[in-house]
C-alpha cells in the first residue's frame, strides 16, 4: 500500500501563508517602511518570509503585496518539505483601541510531495502585542477550496500560532 504524506506538514502549509511575524516586538514609529514579516510553526513545520511590501503603516487601512511574499519576489520558505503560494493581497485594518487588526481573507496554495491544495481563511483577527505593531493570531479554520482528494476539507490554526510585525 501506499504512503501518503502526513497530514501535519499539510496543515503546516495551510498556516504557512497566513501572516506571521518576527518574535522581535519593535513599535511602529516614523520610520516605518511598509513592510511586515511573517513566521508560523504548526506541528514542528516552519514557514516565514521577511519585508513583503504593504500599501500603507498601521493604523491605517492596508494590504499586503503576495509578491513581495511568493517567490520569486519575496522569500517565502517553509521547512518539512512545504512549498505555498498566496493567492491574494489580505487586506488589514486595525483598531487600536482595542488593540486588534482583522484581516479579510488569505487564499493560498500548497504543495506538499505530490499533493496540491488551496485553503481560504476569512475574518481573521490578530491581538495587538502591548504598544508594538506585533500581531499574534487568534484561532481559525482555513477551509478547502480545491486540491486532492488527499486534502483535509479544513483545518485550524490555533491561538497563538502566527504572527506577524510591521515595520
């Protein structure tokens, strides 16, 4: 019988594309080069990316450039034997008295060995850390758009793991 790749690494990929960020808090200030790094760890798989391009600085209404996160432009990379693609530029906003940005959705692909799929997350909301422009994620379910058979019909990315931080 055949083996199929595990479902983790999948899931990985899923959350691969879904914005993170840096560990390194660092406060928006009017130095700002509308930029933003991204990084996620799901189930022991890595994926980051640094300085995709963005429309504008926190707190004002934004996007994110996918080109300056998918190769070749950008430097997505994932470990686990993951390769992902966004689909979309996620739009942002943020309120920052309550200290939440909402991102309105990410379509990405992903490829892991032979197996294709495309998950779409709506209505994504980040928590602020303290004063900095850090996000961290709150839990969501990305769900299949298309793909294998293999694919999961959706998966959840939990709180807590992504990130992501403009600068």
């Amino acid at each position: 019988m055949r083996k199929f790749p595990t479902w983790p690494g999948v899931t990985a990929l899923v959350a691969a594309v879904v914005l993170g960020g840096s560990t390194t808090a660092v406060a928006l200030g009017p130095t700002a080069d509308q930029k933003v790094d991204g990084v996620i760890v799901v189930s022991g798989n890595t994926c980051s990316w640094t300085n995709a391009r963005t429309s504008a600085v926190p707190p004002g209404a934004l996007t994110v450039d996918r080109t300056g996160i998918n190769a070749p432009g950008g430097n997505l990379a994932c470990g686990g034997g993951i390769t992902a693609s966004l689909n979309n530029n996620p739009a942002f906003t943020f309120d920052d008295a309550s200290g939440v940005a909402r991102t309105d959705a990410i379509d990405i692909n992903g490829k892991m060995s032979f197996v294709s799929c495309r998950f779409k997350a709506t209505n994504i909301v980040w928590n602020r850390d303290g004063s900095t422009r850090r996000y961290v994620n709150q839990a969501f379910t990305a769900t299949k758009v298309s793909g294998s058979f293999l694919c999961p019909g959706s998966v959840t990315t939990a709180a807590g793991d992504a990130s992501m931080l403009f600068h």
